[in-house]
C-alpha cells in the first residue's frame, strides 16, 4: 500500500468512524395498516449504520434499504395539490425531495407532516388489500412537492422495530 493510500485509509477511519449526529437508529414513518385500516408508526430500522468501504463513500456511514425491485417513479405534485383519498399502490419507499405532504387517515386524528429533504423518506404499505379506506394526502406548500417512488419486492419490509404509534417526531429525526 502506498503511504497516501494508507494516510486516507487512517484518515478515513479516524475522522469519520463515528458520527453520533446520526443516532443509534434511522427512524422512518411508515403508513401501514392494522384490522384493515390504515396506520401511521414510527419505525426504526434493524440494519444499523456502517462505514462504508465504497470508492466515494468510502469512510461516511452508510445504512442498507434492503431489497428493491420494479420500476421506479419520479413524481412532481403541484403547490396545493390535493391527491385525495387512495391506497399504496405497491409496498414501496416514497422519498420526498422537496414541499411537504399531509397525510391524514380516514375515521382517526392521527396525521404526519413529511418535509422534503433528508427526513423525507416514508414507508408506504397501506395497499388495498390490507386497508379497506386507505389514507388521505394533501400537498399544502408554496411549492412543488417533488418525490421518488421506489416499490419494494412483494412481502419484502426492510427489518424494524416498532418505536411507537403516529409518525417519527423531530428529535427521532435526522439533524
Ligand atoms: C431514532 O430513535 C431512537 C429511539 O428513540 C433513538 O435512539 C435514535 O437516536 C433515533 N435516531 C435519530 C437519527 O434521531
Ligand atoms: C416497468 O416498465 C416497463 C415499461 O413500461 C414495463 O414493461 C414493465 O412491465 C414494468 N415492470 C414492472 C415490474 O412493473
Ligand atoms: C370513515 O371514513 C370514511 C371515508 O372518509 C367515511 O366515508 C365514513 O363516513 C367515516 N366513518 C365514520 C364513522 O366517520
Ligand atoms: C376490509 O374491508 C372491506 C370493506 O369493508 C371488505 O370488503 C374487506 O373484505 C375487508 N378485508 C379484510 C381483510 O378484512
């Protein structure tokens, strides 16, 4: 090993190791469903942080999704658009980039704010089958409301532990 390569190996695993601004846990709302109602919870995700040996990343913490499959969406939502009240068409991560979603759920008061940006990542499961109702979104910002839509495979729900009932709160966020 050359000794640059090795500097930015030592480099690497000294500055970046542990990041604690990052939390024990990464923690996502997910909309699923319960008696065939919809539902909102906390979840943190089992598969925890790691360092990652990639070329680009190598260092940084990175933390495995999981399986994906399908195809992907890239879906824009004009300022006030209201999408009514529907079901996850597929279990799959919506992934807000920016704008806001309001998702509120039929017959209860629970409800979740989801800003774009790095806390932006939900997990939608509450398909037809499990929910007979499923949930209501509104998109109540000034601006576009910009989202990636990424089915996982059939059954397949990344590892978890439930932390609660309703959506993750600020300090379960990511700062
Ligand atoms: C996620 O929640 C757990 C349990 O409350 C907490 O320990 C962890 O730090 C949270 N993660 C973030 C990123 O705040
Ligand atoms: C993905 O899109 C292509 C082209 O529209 C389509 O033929 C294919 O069936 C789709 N795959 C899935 C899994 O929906
Ligand atoms: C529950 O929500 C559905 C859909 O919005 C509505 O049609 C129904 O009247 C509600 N039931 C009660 C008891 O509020
Ligand atoms: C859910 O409710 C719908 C409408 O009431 C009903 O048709 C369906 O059979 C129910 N599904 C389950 C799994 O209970």
């Amino acid at each position: 090993m050359r000794l640059s390569s090795l500097a930015q190996v030592l480099l690497a695993s000294t500055t970046f190791a542990l990041d604690e601004s990052l939390g024990s846990t990464l923690n996502v709302t997910v909309l699923g469903a319960s008696h065939n109602r919809s539902t909102l919870e906390c979840w943190a995700l089992k598969s925890g942080w790691e360092t990652s040996a990639e070329p680009g990343t190598s260092g940084s913490s990175v933390l495995d999704l999981g399986a994906i499959t399908g195809n992907a969406t890239f879906t824009t939502l004009p300022a006030g658009f209201d999408g009514g009240r529907h079901n996850a068409p597929a279990l799959q991560w919506v992934v807000f980039l920016s704008g806001l979603a309001h998702i509120t759920l039929p017959n209860s008061t629970t409800e979740a704010r989801v800003e774009g940006g790095k806390n932006g990542a939900i997990l939608a499961l509450d398909t037809a089958d499990v929910s007979a109702l499923g949930h209501y979104t509104t998109y109540p910002s000034q601006e576009r409301t910009v989202a990636l839509e990424i089915p996982l495979p059939k059954g397949e729900v990344p590892g978890h532990r439930v932390l609660h009932t309703g959506p993750c709160r600020g300090e379960e966020l990511l700062v």
